[in-house]
C-alpha cells in the first residue's frame, strides 16, 4: 500500500517524531522515503527585515542541515531515501510534492498543545490535510505521543456505518497486518445528542437499544470491509457510549492504541455530526499518531 512516503522537515520536535515514525513506517513497508524542506523566504524577510539574499543563504544552511539530519535517520534504520530543498509556500509546495510524485502517504507533526486538552495543529499540517488527496499521518512530539514508532500493538478504527467511513477499512487492515497488531473497530452511541439535550423526560430503553443497534451494525459492516481484504489479522469489536471524540480518547487509553486509522469526511448516526468534525476533534485531543484516509474523488 506504501512504496513512496513524505516527510516534511522544519526541525521541530513535532517534526522529528513524525520522521522516526514515517522512517519506520518505510522499513515496514521497504517503501521510499522522501525528505522535503521548504524554505519561505516571504515570511522571513517580513519578520526580519533582512536583505532577500542574506535571509535566503541562510535559510538554505539551516534547511540542508536539517534534511542531512533526517537524512542519517533514514540512513541509520536501512531506508531508501531521497531529499530536496523547495522555496514557497510550505503547504502548497508539499502538496504539489505529493502530487507530482504519486506520493502513497505523508507523515507530519503537531506542534505542540494549546491550552489544557487541543494540540496545537501547525498551519502547515492543518492546510495539507485539508487539500490532500492522499493518506496523511498525523503525529505529536515524542513527550506526548505514547507510541513507540517502531512498534505498532493495537490500532484503533472508529466508524459511524458510512461508506465514507468505511473507506478507513482497507488501510487500518493493512498497517494492521505489516504490524501483526490487533485491529479495534469501534462505534460511538451519542445517546444525549441523539435524544436531544432538551429532552426533560429522558430516552426509553427502547430508543437506546435501538442506537446501540445501529453501533454494532456500523461496526459489522466495517469489519465485513476489512475481511474483504483478505488479511488475516485479530479483529475486536466494540460500542461505547458518550460525545465521540471523548469516548475515543478515553478508549485510547483504556486499551493501549498506538495508532488511530480514521476517515476524514462522513455522515454519522451521531445526531448528523459529520466525521470529519470528529477526525478533527480525535487529531486534537488524542496523545497518538492519526492515519487520516481523505474521501473519494
């Protein structure tokens, strides 16, 4: 599924986390890595107020010493890897990076936490993942991430029983199947969203049995997907209850996810929330790498 891997370089923590796990993501898959720095020249001048050519030798320093850095990474793990130095407008030059190069998967870093619970979700990563059409993962500094990037024990796919949904199917199967880890299928029941916050008189236990119907229905139909595979891998299944992205990051937790696989648009059972609102959410709050599968043209 992965032969060709981006990995964006600007040094960062973030950064330098993503690069150990798309490296080892390669050796998985014995895929090539590209490495990319994009220098903004624009940017620097207007900070600085240095000349163009001052600000642009120095920038080009700073870039080629971070791309040999990433460069020995690859080097040290046996990986394929080639490496290039742009000027632009970093998201617009890695999309087109991407594109030009029949890219199978970009891997990028957070930048950090605002606030108490969100990361901070870097300009750059928010604009490629919005505009991409290919496979994106997005992974916190190492202080935060949990995960051992060499190692992937247990992944996590949530489905709301779209076929948008369901397009995160072949791609949890697989990561799955390269890690010989167990795949989660898991389906949120917004009970109080469904039932309506103004709802004074409560839900029946009939109306809650009946969304947890739709639950395990949205996760038989996602497994169903991931046996079209034909991998073989260990499946769980599983309904929770509560607001989604809560109930997943607490399922996170519980359950020692390394990775979560998760499709970026959809059309939920979840009082019509939207997925994508969701991935969003789960990219913000939870302490692990998200493989993000974009919707179909």
């Amino acid at each position: 599924m992965y032969s060709t891997i981006l990995i964006p370089c600007d040094g960062s923590e973030a950064s330098t986390a993503a690069l150990d796990h798309g490296v080892a993501i390669a050796d998985t898959y014995d895929a090539t890595v590209y490495l990319l720095h994009v220098v903004n020249v624009g940017t620097e001048i207007a900070a600085s107020g240095m000349a163009v050519g001052e600000v642009m030798n120095t920038l080009t320093d700073i870039g080629h010493e971070i791309l040999s850095e990433a460069a020995t990474r690859a080097e040290d793990a046996g990986v394929a890897y080639e490496k290039e130095l742009l000027e632009g407008i970093p998201s617009e030059a890695i999309g087109e990076y991407a594109t030009d190069r029949s890219i199978d998967l970009t891997v990028m870093g957070t930048a950090g936490r605002s606030g108490v619970t969100e990361h901070l979700l870097g300009s750059t990563t928010d604009r490629v993942l919005r505009r991409t059409d290919t496979p994106i993962l997005i992974v916190p500094d190492a202080d935060s991430a949990n995960t051992d990037s060499g190692s992937y024990a247990h992944i996590l796919a949530p489905t709301d029983g779209s076929e948008n949904a369901e397009r995160a199917a072949p791609y949890g199967a697989d990561i799955t199947h390269h890690t010989n880890a167990t795949l989660h299928v898991v389906s949120v029941v917004d009970v109080q969203a469904e039932g309506g916050v103004f709802n004074v008189g409560g839900v029946s236990e009939e109306f809650i049995d009946h969304l947890e119907e739709q639950g395990h229905e949205a996760v038989s139909h996602f497994s169903d997907r991931v046996r079209e595979t034909d991998v073989d891998i260990d499946l769980r299944r599983s309904v929770t209850h509560g607001t989604p992205h809560e109930a997943l990051r607490e399922y996170v937790a519980d359950n020692e996810i390394d990775v979560v696989v998760v499709a970026s648009q959809g059309i939920s059972n979840l009082a019509s929330q939207h997925l994508g609102s969701v991935a969003d959410r789960v990219i913000r709050t939870v302490d692990r790498p998200i493989l993000v599968v974009p919707p179909a043209d």
